[in-house]
C-alpha cells in the first residue's frame, strides 16, 4: 500500500482586496488567504496591530502593492 500525502494549504497574507481576489483566482483551493485591510477601510491609513504581524509571520506567501507617491 502506498503511503497517502497530505499537502496542506498554503497560507498567505494580502494587504488589500483586489490583491486578495487576484490570489483566490490562481491559488483556488490550494491556498488559504487572509487579507488585512477591510473592504470598506482605507488602505492609505492602515496601520499594522499586533494581530496583524502574527499573521504575517505564519504566512507562507505575503502579496502586497506598493505605491510611491
């Protein structure tokens, strides 16, 4: 008998949600997705909780935009 191989999901972190729906759409079921700003929050004025940095540093994958203004 073969032995069975159980993969995990991926865990990643998002910043904002378009980044968050770009991640579901190729990731799919193999990945598990957790995004940090709110939909109906300002992602210029988030500020990072310590919750925030946990999850990060548990992530597998971290996808963010950075923007220069």
């Amino acid at each position: 008998m073969w032995p069975t191989l159980v993969l995990s999901k991926i865990q990643a972190v998002t910043t904002f949600t378009v980044l968050e729906d770009f991640v579901k759409r190729i990731g799919g079921d193999r990945i598990e997705i957790t995004n940090l700003v709110p939909s109906d929050s300002d992602p210029h004025i988030y500020e990072p909780t310590p919750q925030d940095v946990k999850k990060i540093s548990k992530a597998d994958l971290i996808f963010y935009k950075r923007l220069r203004f």
